[in-house]
C-alpha cells in the first residue's frame, strides 16, 4: 500500500577506486600505539560481491551487490596482537581553485573553476561534464602568511551542485566603461565551472554573499557516494575456544620427564609444560611445585603417538 | 557514523601441526605456532544516505569541435599572474588526460566529445498495450456507413523520428471480428498487418468487453489492443544542455507553476477604511487623534 513515505538509505556500490582506506594500531588500550594513519590499497583489500539475482537480467559477468563488501587484511599487517581501528572513507581529490567567478549569461549563477589539467590523472574522468555533482568541498585555509596555512577550514563545506566545461570571456558590465571576467559554457575549454550550494545571499542581506572559495586556494573535493565507517578489530591470543582447549581439550603429562601438554580439538598440540619441583637443596624439602611453559615443543608427545605407545 | 567491532582470534590460524623430524625428535617443520594466513576477512556493508537536489536549469553551451578547440585563456592567466598564481597546468598549454573509462563511464558522463546521436536508444522493439477503442476518430459524415472499409479519413506526409519521410494514412482495414484500423501508417501491403513497421494498429475485439469505473459506475467496454513498434530516444525527445543549479531551486524536485486564477479577498473596506473615517471628522483635535495611520500633527 503505497504510504507516501519513502527510504533514503540505499546499500552502496561504490568503486574501490572512489574509496580510502586507512588504519592505526595499538597494541593495548593504555597505549597511543602509532602517531599517523597507514594507508591501505582499496584494490588489493576491499573486495566487492557479486550479485546473485544478476541472472534474472540475463548478466553474464559481475554485477556489485549493493553494500556488502569484504575487507581482506593482510596477516603480514594485521597480525599482531592489539587493536586495529580501521577507517573506510570516500577518497579525496586535492587541487586548487583558479578562479571565482559568475556565468557570462546569468550573472546570479557564481562558482568555482578548477583546472582540468592540475587534477591527478586518476581522477580526471570525475571532473567531466556533471561528474562532480554532489561531491563535497572543504577548504584549506587560504592565508598563506598564517600559522594555520593550508589547515583545512573546521566545520566548513559546500556541496558541488553542477559542474560544465567552460572558457573565460572579458565581458562588457553595466558600467560600458568597464569590463570584467565571466565564464561561459564550452566543451573545448580545459577548465570547468562548478557552481556549490549553498552561494546565494538571504534576501536580508542581499550584497552579503556566503564565502564559496578564493583563488588559489587549496581545496579537498570528496564524494558522497558512501557513508564512512570506522572498524575496530581486536586480535587476540584467548578466546571462548581456546579456553576451551583448556577446560575441555585432551591432555597428557609425562611421567618421565614431567611435561605436561594440552592438545586443540583436533589433538595438536596446543601448550606444553614442565612439571617440577624446587626443593631446599640441604634439606630436600619440596618448596614450590612449578608449571612452566616450555620455549621449544617436545613433539614426541604428539597425542596419537603417545596413545599407541 | 557507527563504530563496528570485529574480534579475531590469531589462534585459529596459527600452525599447530605436529610433523616430528625423525633425526630430532624436537623438531617439526619449523612453522608450529606460525601463522598460517595471509588475510583475515571482515564483512563490512557500506550504505549511502540519498537526497533530491531537484530540478536544475538548462543552459547552452559551446560544443566540442576538434578542429576548433583552441581556448584563449589569456584574461584569466593576466589575472592569475597578477597574484602570483601560476603553477596551474592550463597555463603552460597543457590538457588533461583522461585515462581508464569505464564502459558504464563511457555511457552515463557526458563527456565533452559526444553528441546527441550518442544518447539515442531507440529500441524499435514492438509495444503492445490495451486501450480504448479509437474507430470513432475514423467515422465518416455518412448515415448509412459510417465506417468504410479503406478509406483514408486522413491523408498526411510526415518526417518520423530518423527523418524519413512517410505518407502516412488513417484508415480501417477490416470490419469483421476483430476490426483492424491503423493511424498514420504508410500504405503498403504491410498496413494493417504484424509486420507494420510505422504508425499505430489498433485491434478492437467487439465480441469481449473490459470494464472500467467511471465515476463510481462500472462500464463495459470493447477490448482495444494497440500495437506500434518503440521509438526510444531520439532526435524528437532527446537535447544536451549544460546543466547548472540556482539555489532557489535545491530541493524542488518539479518546475514552479504560475497560478494566473487568484482571488484575493481584501473585504469590503479594508483597504479604504481609515481613509472613508476621514469623512466623520469634524474637528482638528479630531484629526490629530485619527491620524490616518501614517501622519501625525505637531505642536508648535
């Protein structure tokens, strides 16, 4: 029954090129662990799923199931005991502004314009013609001469609502006398104009315009196409299972030579011990009676050999 | 944003194999204890909260012509020069490269080299609908006969969707069960058969009847299939623009609409009011008190 309500929550199928992923590490929680973020390759670790409905539509290769993805991490990287806190975000392009400006025909229409040819190569394709729509900018702050120069501007961003191929021309104002740069639409030019919300001023104050950007300054350009994430993955030595091993698992002391050994479910072996006493050495008195585990593995006290002995 | 926990025990992929080397009991292969994996695999649902800018505004713009592409950017590189602003690729002459495209890329970006023939889909597929019976567009001025087997009603010569020209005809083809009639469909002998290629075939079925509701009353009418082949995007549906957003526009997802049909009811007096009480004022003491809402006499 149609209720005139809809969802807004889609699972995302967003390329690993379009992602960043990062990590830190402490070993425990009483500790920094490392100072800066490490970067992952999202190609090599984020890994998509295939949709199982795709041969209702006749799809022979891969089609992304919306939302669910895998993250393989790298045992060499994630292998220590500790706390991994890993951060998947949508990646951010860095470039700067040329120039601000308004539309040649529409003078009310202001924006940005970026240079097509300064943006890195691997994400060029995202500045054609309304590829940057609904990306977000965050600015970088533009006064050069303070000591918080190039600190992106806190609490501060605008959302790209169009972005077209476009040339600058010196127009004639309303003043004859006077001339000024606009931008109109060409798909010949290497610089595109991106026009951001929120740019109009309030009609109380109508010469007050929001602050979009400045030449010159640096800018960081994200997409929207995922919501970020934060994973906390905690590895550990002891868990439910190997507890187990202990309460549960088979075991074995050797009389002889006093190692005591405990064996997993499948009866490998899991810890040894030595067995001993520490007696006074004038007397003979037993002290202490000591478990202690052994550095290297008897193997000679492999369960199936020792029950077919 | 959610914070996701996940707990990996390191045990479960740890060697504990128990390979004994026969020459020293105490040693096995060397990897016991050693860890066995190279990944440890979490799943993770990444989702996307969704919004409607709403409508944007069609602009023009100067389409790409290699043969004409240069750009002069000597304006903007005097003004960028002027504050110290030049390390900007676009100065030295330079393009972007645009590498790696996807097929998806290549068919949803309006990449600045395609034009509108790139955007045609014309599917040409046949369409087949129910519908209601259109023969009475075909009914002629006579009593007797109103409906007359092969007779154009409609005569018309038209360009279609790919700019041929068709000599279209509106006319019945067949009044026995079911009646066949077509409109602005080429004569050949294709007219009014499956084959048609151009046009619209209409198929009554006077013998079965669907019902409809008209106003809270349930009709029978006579079962109307129409058939025609699909024109998809074309020349006739389809233009590239540039697309810009003015603010005002965010969020409204469909065009404003002028309403010319408005009555505003003021009343009766209400705009004359204070100024009809002038006519009850007899004295200047009363003058100074009516004031008329906007003046006010001063004392000298």
């Amino acid at each position: 029954m149609a209720t005139g309500t809809y969802g807004i929550v889609r699972g995302a199928d967003v390329s690993p090129d379009d992602v960043e992923i990062f990590y830190h590490y402490t070993p425990s929680r009483d500790a920094i662990g490392d100072q800066t973020l490490k970067k992952l390759i999202p190609s090599q670790v984020l890994v998509r799923t295939d949709n199982p409905n795709k041969g209702q539509s006749g799809v022979a290769g891969f089609e992304v199931f919306g939302g669910l993805y895998t993250l393989k991490l790298p045992a060499a990287t994630f292998g220590l005991k500790g706390f991994y806190t890993i951060i998947i975000k949508p990646v951010e392009i860095r470039t700067k502004i040329v120039d601000v400006g308004v539309l040649s025909a529409f003078p009310d229409i202001k924006g940005l314009v970026f240079d097509l040819a300064s943006v890195p190569p691997a994400f060029t394709s995202r500045f054609e013609n309304d590829g940057l729509v609904g990306y977000r900018i965050e600015y970088l702050n533009a006064d050069v001469s303070s000591a918080n120069s190039n600190v992106k501007l806190n609490n501060f961003f605008r959302v790209i609502t169009s972005n077209n191929r476009a040339e600058p021309v010196n127009q004639n104002l309303t003043n004859t006398n006077q001339k000024a740069i606009r931008y109109r639409f060409n798909d010949n030019s290497t610089l595109t104009f991106c026009t951001v919300s929120p740019a109009s001023a309030s009609n109380v104050k109508p010469n007050a315009l929001p602050y979009i950007g400045q030449p010159n300054q640096q800018v960081i350009i994200t997409n929207t196409f995922f919501n970020p994430i934060m994973l906390e993955v905690e590895m550990v030595d002891h868990d439910i299972e190997t507890l187990a091993f202990a309460l549960y698992g088979n075991q074995s002391k050797s009389l002889d030579d006093g190692i005591y050994t405990i064996y997993n479910f499948s009866n490998q072996i899991y810890k040894q011990y030595n067995l001993y006493e520490i007696k006074d050495r004038f007397t003979g008195k037993p002290l202490f009676e000591v478990r202690e585990e052994r550095v290297g593995i008897d193997f000679t006290k492999n369960f199936n050999n020792i029950r077919t002995i | 944003m959610e914070l996701i926990k996940r707990q990996i025990s390191l045990e479960k992929s740890r060697n504990r194999s128990d390979i004994i080397n026969d020459l020293d009991p105490n040693k096995n292969n060397g990897n016991w204890g050693k860890l066995t994996a190279t990944t440890f695999n979490v799943r993770v649902f990444l989702t996307q909260n969704i919004d409607d800018m709403g409508i944007f505004t069609d602009m023009e713009y100067i389409k790409q012509n290699v043969s004409t592409s240069n750009v002069d950017y000597t304006i903007l590189i005097d003004k960028l020069k002027s504050i110290s602003a030049t390390d900007f690729k676009f100065i030295e002459g330079k393009v972007p490269v645009i590498t790696n495209l996807t097929s998806t890329e290549q068919k949803t970006l309006r990449l600045t080299g395609k034009s509108e023939i790139d955007y045609f889909s014309f599917g040409e597929l046949p369409v087949t609908g129910l519908t209601d019976s259109k023969i009475e567009d075909l009914r002629t001025y006579s009593n007797t006969d109103p409906f007359k087997v092969d007779f154009a009603i409609s005569v018309e010569l038209y360009k279609n969707y790919k700019d041929l020209l068709i000599a279209g005809v509106d006319k019945i083809t067949s009044l026995l069960e079911p009646r066949v009639y077509v409109f602005d469909a080429p004569i050949n002998n294709d007219l009014g058969t499956n084959k048609q290629i151009h046009g619209l075939r209409y198929i009554e079925y006077t013998g079965q009847s669907r019902q409809k509701i008209v106003n809270g009353v349930r009709i029978a009418f006579p079962t109307t299939i129409v058939n025609y082949i699909g024109q998809g995007w074309n020349q006739t549906n389809t233009s590239l623009s540039a697309l810009t957003k003015e603010d005002y526009l965010f969020g409204i997802v469909s065009r404003p609409e002028v309403e010319s049909d408005i009555f505003i009811d003021r009343g009766i007096t209400k705009v004359m009011d204070l100024h009809l009480r002038l006519s009850e004022i007899g004295n200047m003491g009363e003058l100074m008190n009516h004031g008329n809402g906007f003046y006010k006499i001063n004392k000298q």
